[in-house]
C-alpha cells in the first residue's frame, strides 16, 4: 500500500482492506481536538469508530451491499501537529492531494477529530458546493482569538468561493446569522428540517459537492459524548434519507464524519458514527 508523508497505521478496521492505488473509498483519521472549547476528546474519534465497527455486520442490508467486498483502504491516521489546527489542517490537505494523485478515482473519507479538519480536505479538493449537518453555523470569524478554531470551519470554507447549504442548526451568534444572510449562505433550522426542504435546498447547488456531517448534528440522545452537544436534534434516518439521495443525484467527491468522542468501548456516539459510516459506504457502493 503507499505510504503517506503525514500518515501512520493505527488500529485498522475489520473489513477486508486493499491498497490505495485499488481503492474506491479511501479512510484518513484525523485525531485533534486542540481548539476544543467545551468537551475536548474527538482526538479519540477516529480510533473509536474503528472499534465500534468491530460490533458492525459488513452486510447493509438495506442495499444489498457487503462492504467486505467493496475496495476500501485505511491509510491511518494523520500525524497532528499538537494545538495548532492550521498546521494540522494543511496535514490533511496535502494527505488528500496526495491520495487523488496516487488514485484519482478514490473518494477519501475523513474520519475526526473537530470540524476544523474539514477545511483541509475542502481545501484540497475544491469543490464547487459544501453540504453540512450539524448543529452549530460555524461561520465566526474567530473564536477565542483562533480564525481556524472549530467555530470558524463554515466561514473558511465559504471564503474559498463555495456555496454552503447546512442543515440541523439550532445554534449560532446574531452575527453569524447576519453573515449568512448577506452572503447567500443556506442553513434550516433543526425543527423545521425534512426531506422536501432539504432537497429544495441542494438540488440546485453547483456540482461536485463536499458532505461533511458534524455528529452533534444529530438528537443529543445518539451522540452523548461528542465534544458540544446540542438539544434537539435529528434523527440517524433524516441524515441517511438524505445522503441516499445526494449519493443518487449528485456528485460527491469527498465525505467526513466529525466530532466522534467517547470514553469506552461502544459508547453510543461512535456507534452512530461508525454506522453512519457503513450505511455511506454500502450506499456509495451500490450506485
């Protein structure tokens, strides 16, 4: 398998693994959790989702797909820079770029870790659009003097020219709101969220897309451990129903869950993101 610059191997997933240069689906950890500001422990994130799908069949049988045969690679974690999420983020973006060049067919998945990560993947794939649950709008300018914390991912990544559409808010400053007002940027309120207006939403944003999936996005109940927990969220079937159909009527080149944390083996909210993470995959792969 080839090696990455900013890469090592942890432990690795049960499913039957080929090398990069043959995969389709491509796994990167990222465990940093330096801008954290409630809950820090999604540095355990990546590893906690791999355990966690341990428990997993490799049979989704919702599409008749059997991840065991579908080509997946692991290219381990990346090697962090400790507090510093800029400088780990560009990690992330030269991993990405390196992969697309080895394999330029493959569409890495980002494993977390904070949402700060997610700028570096962004960054190195470019795309025209960027899809997001999560709770929170993520569009400060700065938080606690840091503009690359993980409160400021959304704004960054709008920066670079990107159409945004997020989904499963319900928290975020005045002036947040009043940036995403000015700026054309979309966003639905976790209470008024369903299918139809998520589908009003995004099928007209500019292709490819980019879908990230902050985990707190969804109900606090599924997610107890991720590092900012919110009230009233969605369920694990909105999400899913959702990333059917943008797997069946868009083009997606890169995809991330975030925010994963926990303390033990099964905790529910690496269980929801390992299983989000298979119901992605077996979804992709049956297109």
């Amino acid at each position: 398998m080839e090696e990455f610059l900013y890469t090592y191997n942890g432990a690795g997933f049960e499913l039957p693994t080929v090398g990069v240069e043959d995969a389709k689906l491509v796994i990167i950890g990222v465990p940093f959790d330096g801008t954290a500001s409630y809950r820090p422990g999604s540095r355990f994130g990546p590893g906690l989702i791999r355990q966690a799908s341990l428990n997993l069949e490799s049979y989704v049988i919702d599409y008749d797909v059997d991840l065991a045969g579908v080509p997946l690679a692991d290219a381990g974690d990346i090697a962090i820079v400790a507090g510093d999420a800029r400088r780990t983020a560009e990690r992330v973006r030269e991993t990405v770029e390196d992969l697309k060049r080895i394999n330029p067919d493959a569409l890495p998945i980002i494993l977390g870790g904070e949402h700060s990560m997610t700028l570096g993947a962004v960054e190195a794939l470019r795309p025209a659009s960027y899809v997001v649950f999560d709770a929170h709008l993520d569009l400060r300018d700065s938080y606690e003097d840091n503009p690359y914390s993980h409160a400021c991912v959304a704004r960054r990544i709008h920066e670079l020219g990107i159409r945004e559409a997020m989904f499963g808010i319900r928290s975020g400053t005045r002036e947040e709101v009043d940036y995403a007002a000015r700026n054309g940027v979309t966003w639905v309120h976790a209470r008024n969220y369903s299918f139809d207006r998520f589908m009003e939403a995004v099928e007209d944003l500019p292709e490819p897309l980019y879908l990230s999936v902050d985990v707190d996005v969804f109900d606090v109940s599924l997610v107890p451990s991720t590092g900012t927990p919110e009230a009233g969220g969605l369920g694990f079937w909105d999400v899913v129903t959702a990333i059917e159909w943008l797997l069946g009527e868009k083009e997606i080149v890169g995809f991330d869950v975030m925010e994963t944390a926990g303390s033990y083996l099964g905790d529910p909210t690496a269980v929801t993101a390992a299983k989000l993470l298979f119901y992605f995959m077996a979804a992709y792969a049956s297109r």
